[in-house]
C-alpha cells in the first residue's frame, strides 16, 4: 500500500512541474515593482483533436523539412533571421541585437492606466489569456496588497508587455483570487463594423418585430446561468469518430432535432416565443443527464 501511495505523489508532482511559466519580469505601476510568472490560462488537454497529414498511398505520416536550395537540409543551430531588404538580399539579425532595443523598464509589465471594467469593450480581447503568479517569496505580499486594490475598486489595469518578441496591450484584473492578465489588440487593428456590415434599415422602437424580439429576450433570460454547462460537442463527437474507426465500428449520426416551418421572420419570433420555456426545460435535462453519465 505504502509503494502505491508514493507512486500516487509522483504522478502529482510530476503533472504538478508541467505547467511552465510563458513569460516572467516585473510588474510595474508607478514605482512599485515585483516578479511575476506568467501561466497559460487555458488547458491544452482541453483543445481539440490535432490530425496529421498522411500520404494516400501508403498512409505514412508526411514530414517537412528545412531546406537550402544550395546545402539541402539544415539543422536548426545553422538557422539564423533576416529582413530581405530588396529580391534576394537579407540583413541579418541577431536576438541579441532586438532585445538591446528595449530597456529593462520597457522589458516589464508596466501599468499605466486603471480603468472601469466597462471601458474596454470585449473587441480588443484577443484570446490569449494568461494567470499572473507572483514569483519568489518577495512578491507576495505586493501581490497580494495590489489584487486587493483592483478587487476593492473595482478597477482593471491597462498596460505594455514584451511578449512573444512583441509590444503588447494587456488588461489585468482581478479574477478568481488571482491576477488576470488578457491580451488586447492595437485600435488600430481593429476594422469598424460598419466597413462590413453595411446600411441597415431604420427601426422604430413601436415596431411590432423589435417588441416581439425584446419579449424573447426577456423569456430566454436565464437568472441561474452556468457557463461551466456549455462543451465542446463537435470535440466529443469527433473522439467518439475517432474510437469507432479504431474498433472497426460504425457510428450513427446525431439525429437533426425537426424545426418548426416558419414562413417570415415575424412568424419565426412568434413560434420561438411559444417553446422558449419549454427549450430551455429540455436543455438543462439534457445537461444534467450529460452530468449524471459522466459522473458515472
């Protein structure tokens, strides 16, 4: 028993060293400074199923390789970056070179507003986000004392970090008792709505359609909201293809569930007004089996 127990704190350990820090440095706002780690808030188990490319033929895995058209293939301590300033003409590069171009103050995590979480609309979020730790003994209290600011006033911090050989705009804020550091994109990035979505029509607010769909809205609204109920469906639909290729077995597809005939948008609003309770019944039971089969 005693071999299975030390066996058991391995496997903890071990799955334990496996998250890596993607970025460290300072975290700076006004003269208060200290160390923190960076860690991937997002599981990479928890992604979706990675395919290889195969060779028809003999279904081997196809492989690339980095290759000079002069040397043939090229080992990776033999790669080295350039700029190609004109057709076929580089300058080369060094990292050391890039990274002097920045100060250490620059290298940091540097706040420099403090802002209402309204203020920064969701648009500039571009996905990557990240939990801030503090490093080493020292930083935890600064840490701790500057979590409890943003939580006490309700505020995010907007600032610069070098990440990924890259200025980058970050938002921390305060989440789940850690700090939360969401990757923003440039103003300048973002192209206007209206460059793709075009005219609209003009709505009255006494429209018949526009009462109807607020009243839908107010039906579907969910008081005891769990964003932890939502998966990936396709993912696991995928996993279950995958096992039955495997084992030689055919799998059934998903039944379409049958949609009501509408004729117009106005007849759409009114039969989504009439199963919106009803929709919303079936989904949680269908949620809660899920839950009741994976616990099993």
């Amino acid at each position: 028993m005693a071999t299975k127990h030390r066996s058991s704190k391995r496997r903890r350990g071990s799955s334990k060293s496996k998250v890596r820090a993607s970025w460290r440095g300072m975290l700076r706002f006004g003269l208060v400074s200290f160390q923190v780690e960076a860690f991937n808030a997002r599981k990479p188990e928890a992604g979706a199923v990675a395919f290889h490319q195969l060779h028809e033929k003999c279904h081997n895995r196809i492989h690339y390789e980095k290759v000079c058209p002069i040397h043939g293939k090229v080992d990776n301590d033999e790669i080295v970056s350039g700029f190609e300033y004109s057709r076929g003409r580089y300058v080369e590069i060094e990292p050391e070179e890039l990274d002097e171009l920045r100060t250490e103050h620059e290298k940091a995590l540097t706040i420099d507003s403090f802002v209402e979480p309204e203020d920064i609309d969701p648009i500039y979020y571009d996905g990557r986000m990240y939990y801030l730790a503090p490093k080493g003994a020292e930083a935890r209290e600064p840490y701790a004392v500057f979590l409890a600011a943003l939580e006490r006033e309700a505020r995010y911090g907007v600032g610069q970090v070098v990440f990924s050989g890259k200025d980058q705009v970050v938002l921390v804020r305060p989440y789940g008792g850690a700090l939360h550091m969401a990757m923003l994109n440039y103003d300048a990035e973002m192209r206007p709505a209206a460059e793709v979505v075009g005219q609209l029509p003009e709505i009255r607010g006494t429209d018949k359609q526009v009462r109807l769909a607020e009243q839908l809205i107010q039906s579907w609204e969910d008081e005891d909201f769990d964003f932890a109920e939502y998966r990936d469906r396709y993912l696991k639909r995928v996993k279950e293809l995958i096992d039955a290729k495997i084992e030689g077995r055919e799998l059934v597809a998903p039944e379409e569930e049958e949609e009501p005939e509408v004729v117009n948008f106005m007849d759409a609003l009114r039969k989504s007004m009439q199963r919106a309770p009803n929709e919303r019944k079936s989904r949680h039971a269908k949620d809660q089996r899920a839950r009741k089969r994976r616990a099993s």
